[in-house]
C-alpha cells in the first residue's frame, strides 16, 4: 500500500485492504526479515552477540513477554527501547482513542460507539513506529490507578453520567500503551499488590478498576526489567506474575577488555575540539577499562549492586578533559593523555561504585585510587617483564639474568627522586622523565619504533607500574606525583638477579 498515511477515513482503509495484525506478529514478522537480510536487530549493542541477542530473539519470535535479569549498566532498558525498530512504520488508529484502538478491531467503548455512528466515515489517524513505546520506573508510590485506571469524577460531571457508566474510568499508562512496547524498569521494587495488578493483564487481559470488570483485550509486549539481587534487597518479583512472564533472559557485562573498548568508544561524548587537541593510546584506554574490571572483583565493592560501564565512559571522558584542561593552561594546541591525567578520573570512579563496609572504612577515594593503582599493575605486565618475579625468586639459587629494572631502582635508591606536576608541560614532562637513569634505555630495549611521546608515555609507565609493585614509592600530594626510593629495609632489590628461567623471549619483545 502505497503512502498508506494519506488514507484517513474507515471505509478507505478497508478498500486499501488493510488487514489487523498483532504487536507480536508485527514483531516477529519484521525479526524474521532482519535474520533472513543479515542484519542486526540491535545495532550498537555489543558483547551480546552470542548470548543475550539470540536469547532476545528467540522470545520475540515465540511473541514472549520478557524479563531482562542483570545488574545495572547492562543495556537492559536500551535493548527494550531498541526494539521499536521491528513495529511496521504506520498503524492506523481510529481518531481520539486513548487506547489506540485498530480501526477494524475496536475494544475500546469510544471507539465502538464511534464506528457504529459514523460507520465508513469514522476518522482515523496514524500512530508512528517511534510513538508505539511507553516505560514506567517502578517505585514503592507507584498506584494501581497510575498503571491501570481510576473513575474520573471531573469527566462524570462534564459528561452527566454516574459512575455506573465506563466512559467515566480514566485509562492508566498501560491501557494507554494498547499496541505498543510497554516496559516496567526495576520491577521488584513495584509493591506486591500492584504486580497482583498485573495478573490478568498479562494472561486474560482483563481490567478491574474500582469495581468494573473490563474486557479488554489489550495488545502489548511487555519487558521487564530487574537486578537479580533486587529480590533480597529492596523487594521480590511475587511468583505468580514472575510465571506469567514467559522469558528470562541474563544480560551480563563486557566479558573481555576489546568489547569494553568498543562500548566505551562508541558511547563516550568526545567532541570536535576534545578530538582535534588531545589524543589517547590504546594503552590509556585499556587501563580506563581495567579499573571496571578491577572493580568488579574488589573485595571493597559491593558485587550485588554491579559496575556499570558508565563508569568508564564517564573516565574516558574525565581523562580526555584532563589532558585538554592542561594543555588549555599551556597554551598547547595538541597534547596526549599521560598516565597522570588519569588522576582526574577518580570523580567519575567514587560515584559509580557502591561500597561494602570495609570499603566505607577505607573511604570512597581510596578506594578508587587502589583501583587505578591494580589496573596499571595488571596492564603493565602486558608491556613489561613481570616485576612480581623479583620478590618470588630472588632467593632461587638458579643461574642468574640481569634485573632489567636495576638502574632505574639504583637511581631511585641512590636518594634521587622525580617530581611530576599535573600541569607539566608535555616538553618538560619529557626532560623530567629523561632525567631516570635506564628509563629510557628500558623501554627503547622492549620498544624501539615509537615515537618521542609514546616512548615517553611508556617511561611513564614504567615508573606507575614500579610503584604498583611496590619497587618504588608514589605520592600524590596537592597536583604533584612524586617518585622516590622505598626504605633500603622494606626493600633492598636493587641488586637482585633474575634467573634465566623467569621470563621467556616473549617477555622482552
């Protein structure tokens, strides 16, 4: 049918052959033809491909309602609204509805009356694919005439009609999301007497507002959401309405650090200045996506309430304004994120983790510094020889390999230190970092194609990865990062010796 939306009367549609179809069918005939094409029905969501999609789709074809199970920052809610995307692009509605009731498939009392009056002349109107989505937060004040209806006393008065007749009720949101997506975010922070509500919603499609039995035979796909914890913590999905719903599917977080970069990549909000003036490495990069991951398997963190991923969107973000705010107090056109920019991640750390009782002892900042320092420490062995090897085998009697950190600890222990402004100037950064002994020989052995900033960056490194093993001393103190020696006591490895069998060629490339 061609430029259907011109059609505005009953009797036109009819003779244009217009045949009522379900939501669920809708749905599940436009995923067929997206699986049939090759295409992704939930573009931008990624990680997901072997899991959570196919499980999406499964339930869409079956015409399920779902539940959508995982901690906070999953997608849950961005997978439900990305579903609109597989409703055809026009419905038609019969003019006034409040229930967008199908011109051929009236359940509403207006528009019965409507159509038996005016017959083939009854207007219609087109409700759009982007119009067809209706979401409701739970929370404990949510009433059953906000989700279901009410008797509107002000219409019986305007209408003269007692409260006997149905065109007083008011329809709630979900009656008004009649041939729709209808999602309830955080369900089992609904009380338990408005999921009884639901009940017959879901399964008979009958509506009981204040003593009217309605037969309504609504036609919604319902998603639901909820964190798996939510059901000991705050409140319980009542077991009846869990049974109603016919799909339960897990989401999860990024399993690996290249999908995490992805998701950071693509959501981040960077702009054309942000872009042009400042730079990141991959290795900055990928120790924003490791604190997450560090943070989900911190004894401090409270497991129950999850790491969203916007906790490293929001870092990327911070980092990048880091750089630009120093490179704008510098009067630097260009500039790169260094290691200590990431310092000013930490605002965007505190405020995306919940805290055990341990954690709160030891405070939300330190925390999310002890967080920052694990990720350099687990992202530096995958540049450099595994300092760890020091402490476990210093004492082996094994032929011995030359400490390939001895110089820089040597300069270090000989009572020298470096002080790093964060304001620093990338020139004067450079120099500074020059001025350790073996530094730059260290990393020209293990990288020797890189430029003078990357090269930089990576002596940079070196020095946050020492201190996170505890081979050299950092102290963050009023925007200045200061490197020094440990007490000779603590630690005297200066002059120990690698054995031969410590690392393996790989290790040194």
């Amino acid at each position: 049918m061609s430029n259907i939306t011109s059609i505005k009367t009953l009797g036109a549609l009819k003779k244009a052959g217009y045949q009522p179809k379900s939501i669920k069918d809708e749905i599940r005939e436009n995923l067929i033809k997206k699986i049939q094409a090759k295409e992704n029905p939930f573009p931008g969501i990624l990680g997901y491909e072997d899991t959570v999609i196919p499980d999406t789709e499964r339930a869409l074809l079956s015409k399920h309602n779902m539940l959508f199970l995982g901690l906070r920052g999953q997608a849950k809610t961005r997978m439900a609204r990305q579903m609109t995307d597989l409703l055809d692009e026009y419905i038609p509605v019969v003019a006034g509805s409040e229930i967008n009731d199908d011109p051929l498939q009236p359940i509403s009392r207006y528009a019965i009356d409507l159509i038996e009056k005016e017959g083939d002349n009854t207007p219609i109107d087109w409700l759009h694919k982007s119009q067809r989505y209706g979401e409701k937060l739970a929370t404990p004040d949510v009433s059953v005439a906000d989700l279901i209806g009410d008797i509107d006393p002000i219409k019986a008065a305007n209408l003269k009609l007692n409260f006997a007749d149905e065109r007083v009720l008011h329809y709630g949101i979900i009656p008004r999301s009649n041939r729709c997506i209808f999602v309830i975010n955080e369900l089992p922070d609904l009380q338990a007497r408005i999921q009884v509500s639901l009940f017959n919603i879901l399964e008979e499609g009958d509506l009981q507002i204040r003593g009217f039995k309605l037969r309504l035979p609504l036609d919604i796909v319902f998603v639901f959401t909820a964190n798996p914890e939510d059901y000991t913590n705050r409140g319980s999905i009542v077991t009846p309405l869990k049974d109603r719903i016919e799909s339960q599917i897990l989401t999860h977080y990024p399993k690996s650090i290249e999908t995490a970069l992805q998701i950071t990549a693509q959501e981040a909000r960077i702009n054309d200045a942000q872009k042009a003036m400042v730079s990141v490495s991959d290795l900055i990069k990928r120790l924003i996506e490791q604190v997450a991951f560090e943070a989900r398997d911190s004894e401090y963190v409270d497991k129950k309430s999850g790491v969203s991923a916007r906790l490293t969107i929001a870092a990327f973000e911070n980092a990048v304004s880091a750089a630009e705010r120093r490179g704008i107090i510098n009067n630097e056109t260009n500039t790169h994120v260094w290691l200590s920019d990431l310092t000013g991640i930490i605002p965007s750390i505190t405020g995306k983790i919940e805290l055990v009782y341990e954690g709160e002892q030891e405070g939300p900042y330190q925390v999310s510094y002890n967080l920052l320092e694990k990720a350099i420490r687990t992202q530096f062995k995958q540049y450099f020889p595994d300092p760890e090897t020091l402490k476990k085998k210093r004492n082996s009697k094994a032929p011995a390999l030359e400490n390939p950190y001895k110089a820089i600890i040597s300069w270090f222990d000989a009572g020298n230190a470096l002080n790093l402004f964060l304001e620093t100037k990338d020139d004067d950064k450079v120099q500074l970092l020059y001025k350790v002994s073996g530094l730059h020989a260290l990393v020209k052995k293990h990288y020797n194609n890189l430029t003078e900033k990357e090269t930089a960056l990576l002596m940079e490194l070196v020095l946050h990865g020492l201190s996170a093993h505890s081979l050299i001393s950092k102290k963050v103190i009023d925007g200045i990062i200061e490197f020094k020696d440990l007490m000779g006591s603590m630690l005297n490895l200066s002059n120990e010796h690698f054995n031969e069998d410590d690392f393996n060629e790989d290790d040194f490339n």
